[in-house]
C-alpha cells in the first residue's frame, strides 16, 4: 500500500522496454541522435505547432531552467504558496534566476484565483527601481492538492498576466493528469489559453527520469541549450531519455496511465467519501488529501501504509487529527486500495 | 566505426539489465531506497574508507557541484587549460559556483606540472582584496589527452596544493581507464595521494547516466543534498541511477569494461604507429590523437567513420594535415579498428 | 515641508566640515589611511569589544553584503514583510547572497514578535534537502513603521534563532534614532542582546554616504573584504567616507542629530494627536504614520507638503483616506513642523 | 613623492566646492534631484547624442554592471589578461554576470592588437551549446601600461568585434588622460568608433567617488536602473554624486586637471629617459613604467618616493632590478618630480 508519492512507482514496463529497445549501436551525444529528433517532431504534433522542446532528467531543473528562461533576476515569479517550485525545491529557482523572486499567493485547493492574481499584482508599479518586477506567473497543472484548473480558469489567469506582460509557466509534473480528466488537447489547455511555457513531466507518469521544457514560441527559447548545459542538464547518452519519452507519448500509452492512476484516487476518494471521510479537496488527478483520526492513521502504517502527513496553512485540523495525502500511480492496483480502505473500516 | 566519443556507444549490457532488475515494486524516492544505501555502503569499500557519496546524471554536475563546493566565489580553480571544465562545460562551473574563476594552465599532454602549478601561485597573493584567490586545483584522470597521472604526480600537486590550502578536485570522468592502466587501487590514487573530492565517471564507462560526486572527507560534504537539490540533480526515482552504479562496480565490471577500451586503443595506436601515424601523445586511456593528412581524413570519413577533428594550441600541424581524436570504448569492436586501420593504409 | 525621507536632508555641516578637513595630501587608497585606522578603533570604543567594520557606501549594500555573510544560497532570512531588504532593495539580499530567499512575516508596528517568529521557524525542518533552511533573522532599528525593539524584545527574539544557530542581523539605518529612544548602549541593544552583525547607518542621520557592517565576532568576518570587493563597494578614495563616520561619532554627534530628529517626530505627533489625528503605530523614532482624510491630504501637497503615501496590507483605510508617511531627520525645523500643523487645522 | 596612484591624490578643490555648495536644503533621493537631471542633460552634451547615463560609486561596480548589461551568463568578455577588470576587482565582472567568463589576451604595452583578438574569436564557434559564447570585447583607456587607443585602433577592434555581434565596453577610468593626448573629442573616440557602452572614470582625475555608467544607445540600457539598485549602487543623497561630476565637467576641468596629470608623467618620463632610464612602453597617459636597479629602488624607497612595483609576465627584468609603476595625477606638483629625478641620479 504505496500512497507516498507517484515517484515511488516504478518505470511502466512499455517505458522501460523502449530503453532497452534503444540500447544498439552507436548514436552521437547530447541529442544529436534520431530518437531526439523523432520526439522533437512528435512534441509538435501533441501540442499541433511548432515548439521548441528540451530534455532534462528532473522536475526541478525542467521548473526552474523554464523560469530562469523567461524572467529577469530582478523579477518576481508569482506562484501559489504550497507549489512545488515554492516549498520543495531548495530554492532552485532562485538560484537558476540568480536570485529572482518567488511571491506565493494564497488560494483554495491549491489554485490561484484570478482576483487573487490581481490583488498581488495591484502592489507592484511605480516604485521602480527600488521594487522588483512581476515577470512570471508560474501554475501548475494538476495542482499539489490534486485540483485541476479549468481551461477557462486557465484562460482568465493568463490574461490577467499578459496584461502586465507576465510571461506564463505551466509546471505540469502531472500534466497527463490534468489532460485526461478535462477531456482536452494538450493545445487547448497550454498556449491556445496563454501559456508560454510549460514544463512536461513523464516521471511521475511512468517513466525512468524523463521531463521536457517545452516553449511555444521558439524565440523564447533562445540561447536555452545554453542554459541547459550550464545547468548540467545536457545528458550525454541522450537517445535514453528521448526513447522514454517517445515511449511515453506513443499509443496514447500517457494518457492510459494517467487515467488509471486518476480512476485509482477515484475509487479511493469514493471508498473513503462513503465511510465518512471526504476528501478535504476535490480529487481531480491522482492525488487525494483526507483528513484521518490519528488513532487510524497509526493503525494504517502499522499494517504498512505508506504516505506522508502534510500540514496545512488553512485547514483546522484539531489536535487528534491528521492530514494526510494519499498518491496514486499507473501502478496502483485496485487491491491496494481495498486493502487501505478496509483498513479505513472500523 | 565509432570513434567520436565514448558517450556514443550503448549502456553496457550488464548495466541496462540491472536498470530492469530494480523495476520491481514501490521505492521510496530520492536516495532514501536500498539500491541507493547499497551503493553508499559500496563507495566506502571501493574506496577503503567512510566517503560521502553523491549520485548525479551528468558529468558536467558532477564537476561543478563539487567545485562549487570547495570553492568560494572569490575563488580559482586552477585546472589544465584543455580540460573539459574549462572548455566544454559552457561555464557550469562558474555558474554553480557563483561566478568563481577559472584559471587554465598549459602543459603537455593534458597534464598540469608541478612546475606550472607553482609558476601559477606565485601569481598569486600579497594583493588582498583585489585580487582573486586561489582555493582549488581540478586535475583530469585520465585527461583529456588520453595520458594518466602516476600517483607520484598526482602527489606532488597535491602537496603543492595543500601548501597553499587549495582544495584538489579529480576529474574522473574516465577514472576507470586510468585506474586499471596504473594497475593501483582506488585509494592510493585518489585520497592517499591528496584528492579531496572525485568525481567519479560512470556514464563514459558504459552506465546510461550515472555520476558521483565522492568526497573522502565528510565534513567537507556538508549541506551538499541541498546544493545538489537546488541544482536540480538529485533524481526522484533514485534506484535506478544507484542501480546503474551498483552494477558498474559489480564483479570488477567497471574494471574490465575500461581495460577493454584501452586495450582497443592501445590496438589502434600500434597499427597506426605501425603505419608512420604515431599519436602525439602517449596512449594510455582510450584516446587516441593522431595527426593524418586531409586526404586520408576524407577516405576515413566518406567510408563511414566518425571522429572529431581536434584544434591544438601547441601542435604544428600543417596545412595539408588534421588532427584527430579517436576515442575507444567498451563497446568498440576490434573490427571496427580493423577496418579503420585498413583504411589507412594507401 | 519636507517629510518626503531623511535622505531628503542635506549632510549635517559638522560632516561635510570633516571631509573637507580630510582634504589634504596624499593618502593611500582602499581603506590604508590614517582615517580608516581611526574609525575601526572607534567602532571598537564605541561598541566596547573587539569588532570588525567594513565601510559601504549604501544601506542596501550594507544589508545585502551582512546577509550574504552570514546565509548559505539555501537559506532563508526571516525578517518582516514589510521591511527595507524585503520591499525596497531590488532583490539586493537575493543577488548577493546567490539566490538566498527571503521570508517576510507580519507583525504589528513593524516589528517580528517572538510568537510569530516561532510560528515562522516551525515550518521548517525535517524536509531536506527540499527545503531551503532558515539561517539567519534580520530585524529593523527602528523599525520601518517608526517603532522600536526594546533590549529584552530582541534578546527573545535573538534568543529563539539562536535555538535554531539563526544569525542575527540588525538593519541599522536609523540605528542613532532607536539608540537614544531607549537610552541605552550600542553595546546593549546589539551583541549584549545577541546581534552577531550590524548595518550601522550614518546616511539617513546626517552623513553624505557613509554605512558600516559590523561584525561583533570577526571570525564570522572572514573573507569580507573580498566579498565587499567584488560587490564593488570598497571605495578607492576611502578616507572620505572614514571621514565622515568619524564626524558623524565624534562627539556624540550622532546621538545629538538622532535626538533632534525624534524630537521633531514627537513634536509632530503630538501636534496631529491633539487634533485628532493619532498616529497609527507608536512614534518612537523619527516617522509618523498618520491616516489622512484625501482633501487634507490635498490640501498639504498644494501647499507644497512633500511626504509619500503608503501602502497598508493591515490597515483598515477607508475611500476617502490615505496612509501616510511622514519623515523627520536632523534638519527638520520646528517652524516646518508648526506650517504642516496649521494646514492641517481647518 | 607619491606616485603610487592617482587615487591617493585628494579630491580637486572646484569639485569639493561643489559638494559643500549642493549642501543646501531638502533633495529627492535616488536621482530625482535637479543635479542628476542636469548631469544627465550633461553628458548628453559631452557625447553630442542622447545617452543613458547612470552614476555609481566605484569604477569596479561601473565596469561589472556595465558588462553584466550586455554579456549573458554564458558569455565571455575578452579583454587585456592585465586589464583591471581581469586582475584587480576579484572577480566582480564574474559576480555580476552570474558567473559569465574572462578571457584575457596578450599585447604589448597593455593593448589588444585586431590580430590578437581575431585568433582569440576564431577559437570560439561551432561548439554550441557546449563552448561559452564570445558577447563582449572590453578595452582600457587609458590602458593600464599607459598607453592609449588610437581612434582607428578602437574603430578596428570594433569593427571586428561587430562582425562576431560582441558589444564593445570601453573601462574608461583614465578616459580623460587618452582624451586630452589624442586631441579628439569624447564622441570621436567612444560611439562614433563603435563603442557601445562607457565606464566614465572621474575619480582618479579628481574626484571623491564618482564613475558613470554611459550607454549610447538607450535601449540597451533597458532596466539597468534595476540592476544598479540591486547591486547597492544606488546612492540615496544622489545629488552629490551628481554634483561632483557636474563639477569635474564644467569649465573644461577635467580636460585640464587630466593635462596636468600627464604633462607631470611628461616631464618624469622625459628626466628619466635622459638618464638612460627609458620607460618600457610609450608613456601616453598618467603612467610611467619603468626599469630601476634594486639599490635605487630602496633608495627611492628610503627618501619617502611611494610607488608600486610591479611584475611583468612579458618583459625580461633580471634578479638585479625591479619594474617599477609611477603614476601622476592632478595633484602631482613639479617639485615631486624633481625631487624624484634628483633622487635617480647617483
């Protein structure tokens, strides 16, 4: 009974048969090599345009390469206050934008709202140069309370950001999370709604170490292979992280893995729901946030549950309660979660 | 016929099965999993004493991390003026280490003298706070020339190092082939002859990208997890690069994979001398550089092989000649040298 | 009737007299002068110990420089939200501290209580290396809101990051105007309470740009000098700003402008108290925080009133109010005080 | 007898006059003050074209954040290997540009020839992303031997440097001594050569700490404020930094306190080429270099004559002599200079 993080999974089996499919023969370094190239062309056919795509082998350096990308030192990246790239990165993107910004904006279930975003934008402008200067928004697509935006909301939020000329970052370690259940093309909900950016993973989805940055317009991107490699972010062997991607992105096979670890946390979150315990946020990916008695909860990871208690900024909780979130993955089975729930019964 | 790099041949088989091996189950991410406690413990006897062992997935991290981390910004980092830090890395290093110096040093075949090293310092000091200073030596094992550092050498700059409290990083990117062609021990050519901190090369070595920042005094790794964190390299799904590494030091496999790639070499430098096309430099790794008319660099390449052709600052090569740089590797095949020294002959 | 910022005002003559007195002859440059000397020795008396002082031109530099010193690139300064390093500095303490992040936290009046302080440092820990760490706090004497700590406020709070080997920072711009409020020591409101380095400013009390770092443990100084260096803060022609910090001290002079400067602040509010106009934090330097009505508002800038209006992310303002700030400084004249007064009766 | 630098000189007595005469009254701080309106107008007058000025405290802070400005992290800024820039401001140009590089080149007498810096951009290109990229070229006027640019000398280093889209600074701390030896005016030798952007030097020529950043096109000076702000260069009592270059320009001064400067270096280089000490490069500007036996330096040195020596990586100087560095200034009288000579003779 695995629940801690989608990352504890291992590499989906057609993922992993890609790598050793792409172990022949030689192939020039740092993606000089014909999977690199295939799975630049097949980014643009997923999001139906030209882009400019980069392989690195982490969620972290994909966030914050994209941010230092598109924002000055001096600027600031606005962020909900519980995102990843705000807590659990070790301040990475202020060290890959030599020490930009991150402001983190409150919100409920993980998003930011649009009159939030303005809010926060209305304390910036005209106390320059003393001020720092609003230069991204940075969403992300499922959010860290498992919620998901819409594409409107989506919509809304960029606009806000355009009309301060915000460029706009989609962190989407659970992108094909978000994708499947808003029944909506990758386009449609990245740049046809303002996005400008998007960090693509596929290792919480399924695969070994495998996320992209992917721009939407390629003068954005300039001078990013730079950076990239700057960053140490340029893998030499690089065929290995193309294969998985291309893996990934073949025969729908993200979307199916996606959709079964959503319909995992589904299961789960009705299981619970039924029993009394409702999810604290709607469960939208894969990821399901349940206020537990403690006396439960020690009952769980003594017959070995595995998950983490998290705190929250803005739920009372009470003294003889936890909070605690519950991951699911392309690997979760159905009898995991029977397991737990039984568990949940009295 | 391969020759561009060693990062162009495959994963050694071996290796990729134990990639398929650890994709079995649930695993705690990012290092805290039993491949990983594995390979710490690994290290240690590797390298007959407690060392501090970072995982990572390209070199150019591995060297910038650990020079970031025994440099200060007002630091040098005296390194071969050929070495790949200096110029391959697009900066990594003065990007981690936030704008620190590089300061390269000429020398034949690759290898810093003590002399130099000396001439070098005495440059150095007396011209507080102006004046940049010295806190580390970077030397390349094997270097970039294909020659090795006895532990004789390796010593004397060290002991010249530490003269001047200069930390000494190795680049070991290739650690394997020096180590097996000095017929020594990890230890005696790494810490028992001075080096503070290694990084230690897998991925030229057959792994698909596997790195290891090795400090041999743990004190000097302090707060490293978060420098490596905010660099964006300490991989989620940490067993398989631990995986990767346990099955490179298995059953002397790293040793037996580096002596096939010198002995490639070493096949390919007798012919070629053989021929009148000594290398300029000894060979002793799995780099061969050889001078060759134009016209035999067009009949090599127009008949398929693949190689780089070098610029030198200090070799008189002439117009109608190039100098190449062939590199050997596990995975090179003695018919592919074969062939290519075939082709040479008229 | 300017209120618009102490740095409004000229330099007090007594300091300009002693930079002109300082020019004569030749003197070494880079702080190697008699001057230079004079002022080290005299930070020493003034704060009873053994201290290391680097002069800086800026405030911001003085702050930015201190922190950078004293936190690693993962960590985090707690200080208030809506103090100088965190609204006013361009990023400055980011910059120079290589993406060091800065973590704001409210409390009344300017100041970080000792509550909320604890509350702050509770989120952290036991998530490395994801989290950045909390490594230094820096507070305000006085304060931005024109409050002041008392000796045993910043003893608790310095006594609560020493439980968590925080560095204590003090922003000592208007150091001289909290000094004499409270009628005590440099000695005591600095290191007796646990202040481990200072921004000591002399700009805002009357000097033309003068500020000083003081370390109260010269260890904790190592390497400043090359850090203030590369920072491009270490004048050449160093003995004028030695100059003007020996006026500024000799004499108690600097105490006798920071009186004059409170007295004009108190003066003011008890004016604007007596007609109803009660300042809304505690004036206990030299800034008045007042709510307006917008026609008298209008009516002072006509008049030719200078002073900003500011911001409140607390305070309940209402439409047809303002916030605003007003600044007294050594050459605030009693009848500028009597002319604001009277326009603000009806 | 002090010719150890021209900052060691006092401040010119007309531009000290001119701080104590901007003593007057209240001032906007940051620049928002009648004298750096009138600077701003000024150098636009100097320069005959429309020009983004920005003052700053220090020359180092000048040269770092004007090539911070146009060099990105990955660039290399080729400049003199003994130019300030390379030798005296630890790293500072590092430190600002996030870590971008130095390269130095050789030259005689402290100049870049256009063949020296064609070989040096012929070793860069084709790399990508794995080389750093050639941004900027920076040259010394005058140089730090003493020397100066000829106006088609510049115009041909430009051209070149144009040709590879580098920008081309100009480290100007000395810019008067070049301008006044080469009759020309100050367009002439910067933008209409092809110099992009300025570090403007008046402290070595008199004043107390005064150095503008000037940018001749304004576009490229986009949110430099920021960048000064951030870097703690940002002078709050703005109006006297401002007031001293007001001073230093008016009435042609700096013209003639730079003539005065020289003429001393002049008449020294003069005497002490008839006494067969002839200096080792042409003396242009406010530096003599020259060669003196052992026993005279120490007596030199007992009489009181303050000077540097200096060491030379090109010139052969033999165990029984040393390289010594003498520099005039405004300041220098006759009599220094007689005295000095006289002490030369045995």
């Amino acid at each position: 009974m695995n629940f801690a993080s989608d990352n504890t999974a291992p590499v989906a089996p057609a993922i992993l048969d890609a790598l050793v499919e792409a172990n022949r023969g030689f192939a020039l370094g740092y993606g000089n090599d014909d999977w690199t190239h295939a799975i630049e062309r097949r980014f643009c056919e997923i999001f139906e345009r030209e882009v400019a795509a980069f392989l690195v082998p982490t969620g972290t350096a994909s966030n914050a390469l994209a941010l230092a990308q598109v924002t000055p030192p001096w600027g600031v990246v606005l962020c909900h206050s519980e995102s990843h790239i705000a807590t659990d990165e070790c301040g990475a993107p202020e060290f890959f934008g030599n020490g930009l910004k991150l402001v983190g904006l409150s919100g409920d279930g993980g998003k930011i709202s649009p009159d939030g975003l303005k809010t926060a934008l209305a304390g910036y402008g005209g106390h320059s140069p003393h001020q720092v200067i609003p230069s991204a928004l940075s969403i992300t697509q499922a959010t860290e309370a498992g919620t998901i935006y819409r594409t409107n909301e989506i919509a809304s939020l960029a606009e806000i950001a355009r009309m301060r000329s915000l460029a706009v970052h989609m962190d989407g370690a659970r992108f094909a999370n978000a994708l499947v259940r808003l029944n909506a093309t990758p386009a449609e909900i990245t740049w046809r709604c303002g996005i400008d950016v998007l960090s693509f993973g596929a290792t919480k989805g399924g695969a070994l170490a495998a996320e992209a940055v992917i721009f939407f317009d390629s003068e954005v991107a300039a001078f990013f292979g730079e950076r990239r490699k700057r960053g140490g972010h340029l893998l030499s062997k690089h065929r290995y992280i193309a294969a998985q991607f291309l893996a990934y992105l073949a025969d729908d096979r993200w979307l199916a893995l996606a959709r079964h670890a959503n319909a995992m946390a589904d299961k789960l979150a009705a299981a619970l729901t039924g029993m009394g315990l409702r999810p604290v946020w709607p469960v939208e990916a894969n990821l399901v946030f349940v206020v537990l008695p403690r006396v439960l909860d020690a009952k769980l990871k003594a017959a070995g549950a595995d998950y983490y208690v998290r705190s929250s900024g803005t739920l009372q909780i009470g003294p003889d309660n936890v909070l605690v979130r519950l991951v699911t993955s392309f690997a979760t089975g159905e009898e995991e979660i029977d397991r737990f729930v039984n568990l949940c019964r009295l």
